[in-house]
C-alpha cells in the first residue's frame, strides 16, 4: 500500500463473524451434552450429536447457537465434521440447501460421506471445544480463516507492490513496483496461520482412524472493475479509505496478479501447516479456477472476498471425494 515496514502495507480485513456470542461453556467430554443452561444449542427435540441439533433447514441458523446442519438424519452417520470461519458458511449451507438439481445433487453426496458442519457462534471457547469433543468420534476439516491475503493487500494506497514466491511459475514483476520479500509476507500472515495450527494441536491427530483435513484457500477474484462495483457497499473499505482522504471509488485495488500471489503464499503456509501437524492437504479443485487461475466469478459471494453459495457446493462434492479416498 505505502513504502516502509511491511505492516504498513496490510489492511486489516474486518474480523469476521462479528457479533457473535462470546463466554458460552460447553461439557468439554465426548459423550456429553452442549451445556443447555448456557442457551447455547438450539432447542430440539429432534436427533442430536452430543447434544448439537441437526440442523436441515438453513432458516434455522443461529448465530447465537451452536449446532451440526448437515443432511443425514441419524448422528451415526455422521462421519466429518467442518468446522471453520466465514468461509465455512457456503459449504456449511450447501450441505442442506436444496434450490434444485444440483443443489440435491452434492446435498446427496454429502450425506453418502457423512459431513456435518459446526455452526452458531463465532469461533470462541464454546465453539472449540465443541470441535474437540467431535473430533473425538469424527473425523475434522477445518475451513480456517482465508482472506487474509485478499483482505490486508486488496487496496493500493501509495506505490504498488508485487513479490517472487517460491515455486511461482510467473517471475514477472510489475514496472515500478516495491518488490516485498516472501519472508516478510509469511511474517505478516503468520500470527493468523498460528491459529491454524493452535487448532489442529487442539483437536491432536484423531486416533482410531479418524484423520484431520486442511481445506485450501479459495483463490481472489480476477476482475478489478468487479471489485471496485462492490467496494461501495463494504463499509469497512470505504471508512478505510476515508482515513487517508481518499474516495472510495477512485482508491486503487492491488493487481490481479499480485493478489493472486498473495494467496499462493498463504495456501503454502497452510499446507506447510497440514504436514507438520500430520493433517491431510485438501486443495481447491480445477473446476474453482478461470483459465487465468482466478475464482470464477459466478462462485463468489456478492462481496469482495467470500466464496459463494455456488462454491459451497462444488467443495461439498470435491471434499466427500477427497475424503472418500483417504478415510476408505
């Protein structure tokens, strides 16, 4: 964004899932019910896990209350769970959206392989330690954080940067630009990438055959005109570029391929991550990717970072084949 320290170049994306409700205490044992006193579960007399609803209805989301939307019907046959930040909520909703043939379709496959998504609140102590005590009996597929490289670099305010990761297939820098290090990229993106990894210790490596995925990072939009159309309703964006006296709708959007960079870092360090921590790498399929190696545009959501509903269910079909083959 500007010249100087690295931290000066990033704008912190908005914490996501503002909101939502923090403190909530649940049973810490697999085995044990969600602590109901604590109104943090759903009311339901219907099937449950552990005392977390199933959830087949997306009108019954609460950002309030912690529950499992998911397609089966019976706790046993659920098989993995997802749990995760915003970029969860797509896959999470595709699971039990049905708008038509294709919607039924992954709903279908997703019930075949068992997936159920850990959703309510933000994710504090209640929401963690609900994925542990799942992940005691299920398999678990975290959809961790993912916008940080989109978010901290998607506005250019003073000279443009570009960078030279390791294993691009593209050396090309753009004329005039600041050439910032990749060590010094992966020591910004490394304070969140520690959450990751604060996770998967968490959870521990499973035991009795029940494995831990790292789901891969959707990758950035290609089109600057698209974004710049949806940056007027992103009121974090436009009170940004108001601090440095700029408007909105004239403030520069990193480059296409800079961006695309960026999270070609970030995936990395996720990867990295996964193997570290024996956990299964999970990458977004080809049918994600433009031919220019960009997020189609018709999977995102109608922001300027999130995947779409559309996306959520191309990872549902994608994730019940991936872990299909590695839990047999």
């Amino acid at each position: 964004m500007v010249a100087g320290p690295l931290h000066r170049f990033a704008v912190p994306l908005p914490r996501e899932e503002r909101g939502r409700i923090k403190g909530a205490v649940l049973a810490p044992a697999a085995g044990k019910a969600v602590n109901a006193a604590m109104s943090v579960t759903l009311p339901s007399s219907g099937p449950s896990l552990l005392g977390l609803p199933l959830v087949s209805d997306p009108a019954r989301e609460n950002a309030q209350c912690l529950c499992l939307m998911t397609p089966c019907t019976d706790p046993a046959q659920i098989r993995t769970i997802l749990i995760g930040h915003s970029n969860a909520a797509p896959i999470a909703r595709a699971l039990i959206t049905r708008r038509g043939a294709k919607e039924t379709g992954a709903m279908q496959a997703a019930a075949r392989a068992g997936l159920a998504a850990l959703r309510g609140t933000e994710v504090n102590a209640a929401y963690r330690d609900a994925a542990k005590a799942l992940g005691r009996l299920c398999n678990v597929a975290l959809v961790w954080l993912g916008n940080q490289a989109n978010g901290d670099f998607l506005l250019t305010i003073g000279r443009a940067i570009d960078l030279v990761p390791r294993g691009y297939p593209d050396t090309h820098t753009a004329p005039n630009s600041q050439i910032v290090p990749e060590e010094a990229l992966r020591a910004h993106f490394a304070p969140s990438v520690a959450t990751l990894d604060g996770m998967l210790a968490e959870l521990g490596p499973g035991g009795g055959g029940r494995r831990r995925f790292v789901v891969g990072i959707q990758p950035p939009l290609f089109d600057n005109d698209l974004i710049r159309q949806r940056l007027s309703a992103e009121p974090h964006y436009a009170a940004l570029a108001q601090q440095f006296g700029l408007d909105i709708a004239h403030v520069g959007i990193t480059a296409a391929p800079v961006r695309r960079k960026l999270w070609f870092v970030l995936r990395e360090m996720y990867r990295e991550t996964a193997a570290l921590r024996g956990a299964i790498f999970v990458d977004v399929p080809p049918g994600a990717f433009d031919a220019q190696g960009f997020l189609r545009a018709e999977l995102a959501a109608s922001d300027v970072t999130h995947p779409g509903l559309p996306y959520g269910r191309l990872m549902i079909e994608h994730l019940a084949q991936q872990i299909a083959a590695m839990t047999g």
